[in-house]
C-alpha cells in the first residue's frame, strides 16, 4: 500500500511533544476525578467480592446439594476477599509481590538471589 505523502519528519514530532509536554494538567480537576475514580474503584472491589462469592456458593450448592451451607461460606470469603483489595487499593500496595509498595528497596534476601 502506497501512503499518500512522505512520512512527518524528526523535527515535526519532536515539535509535536515537546508541545504536549508543555501542557499542564488542570491540578484541582485532576484531583478531583482522581478521589471519584478511587472511590468507584473501591465500590467496585467490595461489590464483585461479594458478587463472585454469592454466585460460588450458589453454584456449588446446587450442584452438591448442600442447602445454603456453602453460599453462607463463600458470601464470607468474598466479603473477605473484597476488604482485603480495598486495603491493598487504598494503602497503595495494587498487584505488588509480598504486598509491597512498588517503591520499596528490595530485601536483603532479595539481593542474595541475584
């Protein structure tokens, strides 16, 4: 496939960034959307916990035929796993390994594996 004309120079993109990074961001909108986004995120987290928990044990009931003892249970460990990623999205941690902040030196041990 031929392009219509020749591909935009260096020079052009460079302009082109170096004008986007010039642009600063509107700080008190940004920390606005920033509380409503972590405040969503955090409904969010406790309500699938609670969601994936009610629908395990539902499922595992009616096909064990255990009544409601299993959907007691998991209606538990889902609200559980629920609070627990809302304390590692509010406290910073997200996916790190050992629940770790990101920014944290590695362990001694860490260093001896290297």
């Amino acid at each position: 496939m031929e392009e219509d004309g020749p591909p935009p120079s260096l020079k052009d993109l460079e302009n082109r960034l170096s004008r986007a990074r010039a642009r600063k961001p509107q700080e008190g909108r940004r920390a606005e959307s920033s509380a409503v986004g972590q405040a969503f995120r955090i409904a969010a987290e406790l309500v699938s916990g609670l969601l994936v928990g009610l629908a395990a044990g539902w499922f595992l009931d009616r096909w064990l035929g255990t009544g409601p003892w299993l959907l007691i249970v998991f209606f538990f460990l889902g609200a559980a796993a629920g609070i627990l990623n809302v304390y590692r999205a509010t406290k910073g941690y997200g996916l790190a390994v050992g629940y770790k902040k990101r920014d944290q030196p590695p362990d001694e041990d860490e260093e001896e594996l290297k």
